[in-house]
C-alpha cells in the first residue's frame, strides 16, 4: 500500500482518489445550496431514532446524570451509568484544542446521518456521553464488562455503502471489541493487562486501557452443546441479506459442531413453531432439511418466538454441557409483546438458569438494533450483527463455535483512582454497562458473562494532577479490580492490577502498535458519535493513523480499519 499523501508524484490510485474527492466536494456543494433552498422542508426526513440523531443531548448533561436519576428512581440494580454521572462536564468551550490527531481539518462534532435508502426505520437507543469525574467527587468508575460487537459491524456496512453512520448508532466499546489485541492467555478465569500513553484528544491527557482476557478452552476439551436457535421468518427478513443470509450461515455452521450435540429450531412470524425437534448434529441430514425448508411470511411475534425457543432449551438442556439459545433476527417485533424493556424482563429469569442468549441481526433499514442489544445483555449472552456472507462465517464457523463454555459470569470492573494524582477522567463507552459502585461486590447483581476467549478493552482519558512526574515519579494512580463468578464452582473470584506509572509510555511511538491500534478505534468512534470530547479530532489523522499501524501488524482487521477510516473521512 502506498501510504505517502502530499507529494508532488501522485500514485495512479491516489490521482483516482483526487479526482473523486474534487468531484465530491462539487457534488456536496451542489447538494447543499439545494437544501438551503428547501431548509423550511427539511423537518419531515429524520430518522426513526428514539432521541436525537445527532449524538449529543440537548440538555448539555449529554445525558449521563438524567440516566443515573433514573435509574435511583426506579431501583435498578444495574444503572446506565455509574455513580460517576455526577462529576464534572467539560463543556464545549472548554474542548482540548490540540491533541494527537488534531490538524487543520477537525471533524464536524454533529456528524449527521444521510437521508438514503437503508437509514430509515431503524431504531437506535441514544446513551448520552460519559462525563469527565472529578476524582475528589468520585474516584471509583464501575461497569460491566461487555463483548458485543454489533456496532462496529453494522458502521462497516454503512460505511460500504456510501453512508454516514447515524451517531445514535455508535457505541465505542463494541468498535473497541471488534479487534484482536495482545492480551496474556491465562490458564483459567480471567486476567488483567493494564498499559497507557498520550491521549490522542487532549496533549496534556494521558490514556489508560485496560484489557480482560479470557482462558481458551480447546474445542476438543469442551462440554457437550444444546443450541436452539430462534429464526424470525416474519414477512420483514424476505430478503437475501436476511433470510437467506441466515440459511446459510446455519448451513456453515453444522459442519464445526461435534457429532454429539444437539440442534433445535423454532420459528416464528404471526406465530411460533418448532420445526426440529433437538436432534443430533451426527444425524446432519435432517437439520440440513429443516435449514432448507424455512421460508418467510407473517407478522412478527418475537416474544413467542423467544418463549418457545426457551421452552424447547429447557427440554434439551445438557446437565454440566453448553445450553443456549441463538436469535437470527431483524429485531423487529410487531405482535405480542413489542416493548425492548418488557422482552428483556421475560428472558431475564431464564438466564439465571444457565440458558445464555445470544443475539444475532441481521439487515438494514425497519432494523431494530435497540431490541437484540438488550436481549443479549438480558440474556447473559451477547449481540453481534451479520451484514455479509464472510462476516456469517466468521461469526457461526469461527467465533460462535471458539466461545462456546462459559469462562467467566457476572464479570464487573471497578477502578479507583487517587484523587492526589488524578484530577479528573472519563471512561470512553460502556454508557449504557454502568454499575453503582456500591454494588461492586454483590452478588446479586447482574454483569456481563465472558466465554472462551473473549477479551473485553476499556478505554480511560485521566487528567493528571499538574504535580506527577510522568518521566521521574513511581506511583500507582490507582487500581483495577476485577470480579467474577465460576461457571463450574460457582466461586466468586477477585483480582486485582495496580495502574502503575512506569506501564505509562512517554510518547505515543512508544506505546504497543496494539495500544495504538485500541486508541485509535475508540477516537475513532467518539468521533463518529458526535463526541464533544472529540470536537478537535481529525479523521484524516485517524486514517493515517491507521495506515501506520496497519504497516506494522498487517492483519485483516487493520487493513479493513484503513478502508473504513478512510471511507468516513471521505464521507465527512
């Protein structure tokens, strides 16, 4: 790959890149003195989103202290955000105005969706932006961990197609997710990396990640698995990248399962059914048969579908095996019980009973990602969504089957800072994973669940206290503590990491190309959500900043985050 822009000799496809970006730039100017001519017209062509599109809240809180209120309200256990909502907000005018990616062409802070085929009636919950906390408020940041990936699929497939991501749409930690790092395996349970280096939103910010990595239990020593999956073939998933998206991938996925386990299949439209009875992967004709014949049609009645499906789990359930259920859906629910709020409290005592639910979506446009994503969490499983034939396998030959026995439940981070040295920080995502400190260390409440395998990457901006010594001064700014229940003994487990300023590099080069990798998908999408955090970040600098990184690692994942970040920048 070329990687050099600005020299006087263009290379043959940066000359096609000109061109193209000139015509664009006529092309969007053209567009815009249109909409100016129409602006009184304009009120009618929003997107379907629950709240604003835009990706920031009206009520300049970015909605992290009405969501904690909330939830005190209501008693819920598990908070949008922790109790950190209440410290201090950097306001717009108090934006860094330089940092690592800062040039001359900051990105637009209110990135707004295009009105084109594939954006409308999709339906996204906007979770505000986490606040900077001030340490003296609040020194303890508590959350669940998570490993949805659903996000940053569904912005690779708007991206190919010529479209901005809609901000609501855009929650870091899933782009975080979404890519491989580094992380020591350990030999069971979960372990913590903790490394850190310059922000790239702030100069005078540092960046701390912290990473969880699951054991890997070898396919061949796992339990026996009991899958049912749940496939909507209401009339809405007639479509290739639906549908038939989902036969196939059911299809490719048979071949990786042992002969030992078992397979069942509810449908559902007007109507659930159950159209294969849990059967032996080593009789594979009749599940192939049962795969085959689905066909769509109907209205759609999630909630039956989920019970049914439930229902039949419970009957195949495998005693010390891997039970779960899968759902293959477009998230849309439009008979019985239509409400994300009231479907997650229905599957919620399911899960208790070791059922995991994992959540699969697939299409664009009528698309409900707000439904799959709490499900999942409900569920005690995770979300991810399907928008090729390549990501199907990936995700049912590879990752479905490599994260089958559950490592680790209820899994929570909790990080405390010494307010003597740390000022202030923010966590970068997980808005809607939040947990009350308090709650730390009860075992009552729900968190998230890590199988074999997964890793789980926080991102944290600190603002130091202008006494540290980056360079000279041996403290620790604080500690990570990391808890979970065993699957199998159901022991409750807790470590602990210090966050120790000899781990912080002085210069950006001097960081781990994957800590440069990890920072710079999270800037990435704080951009892409409209981040006032990330008002001065540059998408050309995050382009080229991949094109560094990807020189490096050259994996499949940092080329297809150059073609990505480039694309965005594009479409800016």
């Amino acid at each position: 790959m070329n990687t050099t822009r600005g020299t006087q000799t263009l290379h043959p496809i940066q000359f096609v890149k000109f061109w193209r970006a000139l015509l664009a730039t006529l092309l969007s100017a053209l567009l815009f003195a249109t909409a100016c001519s129409n602006d009184d017209a304009n009120d009618e062509g929003t997107n379907d989103v629950s709240t604003d599109s835009s990706g920031t809240n009206s009520d300049s809180t970015l909605g992290s202290a009405t969501a904690a209120e909330a939830d005190d309200e209501a008693g819920n256990d598990t908070a949008d955000v922790s109790d950190e909502a209440e410290g201090k907000l950097k306001s717009e005018s108090s934006a860094p105005t330089s940092g690592l990616f800062a040039d001359d062409e900051p990105a637009d802070p209110e990135i707004k969706a295009e009105q084109l085929d594939g954006k409308h009636d999709n339906f996204f919950e906007e979770y505000g932006v986490r606040n900077f906390v001030d340490t003296a408020h609040d020194a303890l940041s508590t959350f669940a961990l998570d490993v949805d990936t659903g996000s940053y699929t569904i912005t690779r497939r708007w991206l190919d197609e010529g479209i901005k991501p809609d901000p609501a749409s855009v929650r870091v930690e899933e782009f975080v997710n979404a890519f491989e790092y580094d992380y020591s395996t350990p030999r069971n349970g979960l372990d913590i990396h903790i490394d850190g280096g310059p922000s790239p939103f702030d100069e005078n910010n540092i960046i701390i990640r912290v990473g969880v990595q699951a054991a890997v239990i070898d396919d061949r020593d796992r339990a026996n698995a009991a899958l049912t999956f749940v496939v909507d073939t209401s009339g809405s998933m007639d479509r290739a990248d639906r549908l038939g998206l989902v036969k196939q991938a059911l299809t490719e996925m048979i071949s990786e399962l042992d002969d030992d386990d078992t397979v069942a299949i509810v449908t559902y439209g007007d109507i659930s059914a159950i159209v294969l009875e849990p059967t032996l992967v080593r009789d594979d004709d009749e599940i192939y048969d049962a795969i085959d014949d689905l066909r769509p049609g109907g209205s759609t009645n999630l909630e039956a579908g989920l019970r049914t499906g439930y229902e039949l789990a419970e009957q195949a359930y495998a005693e010390g095996g891997i039970n779960r259920v899968i759902l293959a859906s477009d998230g849309v629910a439009n008979v019985g019980t239509t409400d994300p709020d009231a479907l997650s409290r229905e599957i919620t005592d399911r899960a208790i009973n070791g059922i995991q639910l994992v959540t699969v979506g697939f299409g664009m446009g009528n698309y409900n990602d707000t439904i799959m994503e709490q499900l999942a969490d409900e569920g005690d499983g995770f979300y991810a969504y399907v928008d090729t034939l390549n990501e199907a396998k990936r995700l049912f030959m590879v990752e479905l089957i490599d994260n089958l026995t559950p490592v680790a439940m209820d899994a929570r981070i909790q990080v405390e800072l010494d307010e003597d040295l740390v000022d202030s920080y923010r966590l970068i995502g997980f808005e809607n994973r939040g947990v009350l400190d308090s709650d730390f260390r009860s075992d009552d409440v729900d968190a998230g669940e890590l199988n074999s395998g997964h890793t789980v990457t926080a991102i944290y901006e600190l603002e130091l206290d202008s006494s540290v010594d980056l360079e000279n001064d041996r403290h620790d700014l604080g500690t990570v503590s990391l808890r979970w229940q065993d699957p199998e003994t159901r022991e409750w487990i807790e470590i602990d990491e210090g966050i120790d300023l000899l781990d912080v590099a002085l210069s950006w080069m001097d960081t781990t190309p994957h800590f440069r990798l990890s920072t710079t998908v999270a800037a990435w999408a704080d951009v892409l959500r409209g981040s006032p955090f990330a008002e001065q970040v540059s998408l050309r600098a995050l382009a080229e900043e991949a094109e560094l990184i990807d020189d490096e690692l050259r994996t499949a994942q940092t080329e297809e985050l150059v073609r990505l970040t480039w694309l965005s920048h594009d479409l800016s």
